[in-house]
C-alpha cells in the first residue's frame, strides 16, 4: 500500500516541530457490478442455436405452427437453411420447445411487450369445465385459456360434480391434470386443484411472454375478444 509523504507541523501550545505521518490509504474497492453476460438472476437465461443443450427439441415456427419433435442439430440446420435462429422459448417442456425466429428482432419485441404490460391490468379469466366434456368442446376451452394467458390474466378453471359424478370425483382432478400438462407451454399453476364441496377449482398464472408457446391454436375461434368482461371470473361458483 502506498503512504502520503510526512508532513511537519508546528504546535501552537508548545512552539515545537513534530513530524506527522499519514496513515497508509486502503485502495479503493472496485464497485460491485452486475454480469451482463450471464443476465439476472430473476430473468432466466434464453438458449439460442448452440447453446441449446437438449438432444432433441419441440419446433414451432415464429406464426406458431407446429414442424414437431426434431434432433436438435437437425432443427439448427433448418434455422440456418431459412436464416432465422433456434430459440429455446420453453426449457422445462418435454422436450423443450424451440422457435424459428430472428433473434434480434425477438429480443426487440419482448423488451416492448415487457414496456407495454407494466399499464396493463390483471384479469382473473374463468373456464369451465366437466367430467364428460367432449375433445371438440375442450380443445376449444384450452384454445381461450392460451389466449387469456397470452393477455397476461390468470385462469380460474371450475369442475362441478353431477348426480352419479360424485361417486367418482377422481375424475375431476384427472381432467385438471389434463389442463396443467396441455397448458405448460403457456402458464403454470398459481392455485393447485382444490375440492370444495362437490365443485373441484384450479387457477393458472401465465408464463414470462418469451417463454410461450400456442398448442391450440387452431381451435381459436375468429371472433373471440379475450379482454371481454364476458369471461371474468365472478365469486358465485355457480353451475355452467
């Protein structure tokens, strides 16, 4: 450590020289910076191209269209073959799901979407379900419940138990099971199913915008307005 030179002062009271010697100076500590390389803790790391790590992947195209299971270096070859990069938009999907898109221009659209959700208000949305809802009907519901995540609200999922249903209420949370796996693209669960009575309720909370990813939609229907009153979520857990 490097020392100030001594100094020699003069005491007043006494009219004597003394020599006074600085104390050694402590360098200065570099400022605790945060890695820009490795991203912050409370945003996960997005995989793009090489980095991807999983051997095979889920592909969706940038409109949302489904090319399917691919090995991954397969799937990188055909990002390059287009000029779009592989981005790995949902790590905890099995397998993880990837889109073709250009990367610098996702970026772009997320750090907007991210600017423009802080004004938007959260909507709590509400689907309602049965034990003997047909495939076309349920597609359909699951095909809302994307697009209700997609504005940013949670889903409430409500499953009332019929006459002879209630002899077999393990049903009811077999077709929640349903719900949180078809689901896992697009949110996750905020309320685990809970039985009350003879109803069984649920809620999904979306995941971060950069993560999701459309399985349903194709069942959208063209004149459905997910910002409509229409499916918020009221107290009365009434019948459907």
């Amino acid at each position: 450590m490097d020392r100030e030179p001594s100094r020699l002062t003069v005491d007043p009271r006494t009219n004597q020289e003394h020599t006074q010697v600085a104390a050694p100076q402590k360098p200065n500590k570099p400022a605790n910076r945060p890695n820009r390389d490795k991203g912050s803790n409370n945003a996960p790391q997005i995989r793009v191209n090489d980095r991807i790590r999983a051997p095979k992947v889920r592909v969706v195209t940038a409109k949302g269209d489904q090319l399917g299971v691919m090995v991954t270096r397969d799937a990188l070859a055909k990002a390059k073959e287009i000029g779009l990069d592989l981005v790995e938009v949902a790590p905890n999907a099995d397998p993880p799901v990837c889109r073709l898109i250009d990367y610098g221009k996702f970026k772009y659209m997320q750090a907007k979407l991210q600017k423009n959700n802080k004004s938007k208000v959260t909507k709590m949305k509400e689907v309602k379900l049965r034990v003997g809802t047909d495939v076309n009907d349920y597609n359909v519901k699951m095909a809302r419940t994307e697009q209700f995540l997609d504005h940013g609200h949670k889903v409430r999922f409500q499953l009332r138990f019929r006459n002879r249903e209630n002899a077999h209420r393990e049903l009811g949370l077999d077709v929640m099971a349903k719900v949180v796996e078809d689901m896992k693209t697009m949110g996750q669960v905020d309320q685990p199913a809970k039985l009350a009575g003879n109803t069984v309720t649920m809620v999904l909370a979306p995941l971060p915008a950069n993560q999701r990813v459309k399985k349903f939609k194709k069942y959208e229907e063209a004149d459905f307005d997910a910002e409509s009153d229409e499916f918020d979520a009221t107290d009365d857990l009434g019948e459907e």
